[in-house]
C-alpha cells in the first residue's frame, strides 16, 4: 500500500463510519501487480497476525482487488488458524 500512497479499504472504511482493527501485517516483496496468473498461486502468504492483538470470533476481512483468490483466502486461513470462529470476505473489485 505504500506504492500506491493509499490503502483503498482504510479509506472507504473510515469513510462509511465504520470501526475496523488493523490485525495483519505484510512483509515487503515485490507488488502482486508485477506478478503473472502462476506467480501469485506460488507466492508465499506474506501476511502475519500482529503480535499483541485480541483476534475476534466474527470478522469481516475486506480486500481492495480480486484477482486469483489467493490473496484474500490465505488472509481468512490465517485469521482462522489464529482463532476467528467466523470470517466474511468481500472485495472492493473483481
């Protein structure tokens, strides 16, 4: 996000009124967008949970773009394995 400049979900976010929790962090690598169709199914999850935050049972995980699937599905994995009971996705665009 900070090539872009602006996380596109904080800010429709926090524009709706809605509260949300920054709960993942990424290791930087090189952008999704550079990537072809094959390299983003081999890529490794670069997300972790941040140390310190109370995981929610109910969660709704929001991405900015939809392309393979793998990015938001691996967030929702992660999230689980973390203790989430129940975790709603939805995508911005597709």
């Amino acid at each position: 996000m900070l090539e872009r400049g602006f996380n596109q979900v904080e800010g429709l976010v926090e524009a709706a009124g809605f509260s949300f929790q920054d709960l993942l962090e990424k290791r930087e690598e090189r952008a999704s967008s550079s990537k072809n169709r094959s390299e983003r199914l081999a890529t490794e999850l670069p997300f972790f949970v941040k140390s310190g935050v109370t995981i929610p049972k109910k969660i709704l995980l929001i991405d900015d773009i939809y392309t393979t699937g793998t990015t938001i599905n691996r967030m929702k994995k992660l999230l689980e394995e973390a203790g989430a009971e129940d975790v709603k996705t939805f995508s911005l665009v597709r």
